[in-house]
C-alpha cells in the first residue's frame, strides 16, 4: 500500500530541481512511498533529465504553464497515497523530516495538514508559517515594513497552529483533502496555500508546524522583487479572488 505520494511541480530550474529529487533518494527507493512529478512546460531539459536519471518518478509533462494549483492538483489526481506530500522543487529534504511528519498525522487525528521548519542554506529559519494574508499586510510588505509578529502559541509537544503554512512544504492527510476539496485552479500563483488552509480549518480539521523536523528551502519569491510583472500581476489576482471567495480583507 501507497502511504506516501509527494508531489513536485517544476518549471525550469533544472539544478534545484536535481538537488531536491537527489534528496529525495530514500524515499525513491521506498515501497511505500511514490514521487509524482508535474512540469509545466519548462525549456531547460528539466523533463528529459528527469525521465533520465530517476526512472522510478511518475513524471506528466504540461504543454504550456497552467500555474501552480492546477499543476499540483495534476499531481494529487495521480496519487494513491494515504498522505500526500506537496514539496517545492527548490527545497532540499530528508527522511527524519517526512517520516517524522508521516508519524505526526497518524497520531493525530484532529490534524489535516502539517509542515515543518525551513530553513536557507545557511541555517537561517524562514517565515513559512503565517496569519491570514490580509491586504493591509501585503501593502505594507509592498512597501517594505511588516505588521508587528503575530504571536503562536506552542502544544505540550512542541507543535504550532498557525492559520497557514506556505506550499513549499505542506502534507496532508486523504481523508481531508478529499473533504475540502484540491486547489483553487482560479488562482494561477499564490496565495492556493492560504486558501487551502482556511478551507481545512473551517471544514474542523487543524494546521500544525513542527520545529522539530526541519528541510532546507532556498526560498526565490520572485513576485517580491517584481510586484507588477506578469507574474506579480497573476499573484495580485490571487489575492483578490481570496478576499472576494471568503469575504475578508483583514
């Protein structure tokens, strides 16, 4: 039986992505865990690299870019896990982290999504657990201040709930994506995560981070250094249709 699938998106960045699928070898070569990978559409040879060099990745390749959620939800549709892993193919993984978070959601059943600290290459601990992306906070960040740190409180067992964790690292238990439903395809690149998450916290399930487990995350952000290219336009539409679809601004 199937207990894992983890699912990648690429597109492009063939390096990054040959570093996270070579961290990924144990779990290759596990019988109970699978690795889909969905390109969309990349010109570097990423697709043929990896048809090449990992034989056993169930591997789609997309004739354009359809965005991260439809890409992704590609994926989910292919696996056959009991747990599906989204990664970023741009992080750098290891068996304690996944194995780790595997054993978390069996011993909690409460739980529908968790994650684990990320952290660059040097060590330095990045913000992937976050409050709901208000609009009053993305202004702010456009003008490069933050809202004052959201304080979290922490379980007996060293476990946080945020209000979401960010998609380069989410795992999530079938039974509740099945109940909420895949990603939003309306949104092209960002914030899915956020609206993922708000939908399993009203549907009763909770989001936990856990520091104990940690992966490396090189972490671009691309639509932070250009807010109005197409890109950082596409992510502007994101937001909007969140605010619309839940009917929040704050």
């Amino acid at each position: 039986m199937i207990e894992l699938s983890i699912i990648i998106l690429t597109f492009n960045h063939l390096s990054d992505t040959v570093r996270c699928l070579d961290s990924l070898k144990e779990m290759l070569d596990a019988d109970d865990v699978e690795v889909i990978v969905v390109d969309n559409a990349s010109n570097d040879g990423t697709p043929q690299t990896i048809t090449r060099r990992y034989p056993k990745i169930r591997l789609t390749v997309n004739d354009r870019n359809r965005g991260v959620a439809a890409a992704r939800n590609q994926g989910i549709e292919q696996a056959q896990g009991q747990k599906i892993l989204i990664l970023d193919n741009d992080t750098i993984v290891n068996t304690k982290a996944i194995r780790g978070m595997m054993q978390y959601l069996d011993a909690h059943d409460q739980v529908g999504l968790c994650s684990c600290r990320m952290t660059d290459a040097l060590g330095y601990v990045q913000p992937s657990f976050r409050p709901f992306p208000s609009l009053k906070s993305k202004v702010l960040s456009f003008m490069g201040l933050r809202l004052a740190k959201t304080q979290f409180s922490f379980d007996d067992e060293g476990a946080i709930e945020p209000f979401y964790v960010i998609g380069a690292c989410q795992m999530i238990r079938r039974e509740a994506l099945e109940q909420v439903g895949a990603l939003d395809e309306a949104i092209f690149y960002g914030p899915e995560d956020a609206d993922f998450c708000l939908r399993l916290r009203q549907a009763g399930w909770q989001i936990k981070y856990l520091p104990q487990y940690s992966i490396i995350h090189t972490y671009y952000r691309r639509t932070a250094r250009r807010p109005f290219s197409r890109l950082g336009l596409k992510h502007i539409h994101g937001l909007l249709h969140l605010y619309r679809k839940h009917r929040r601004l704050s």
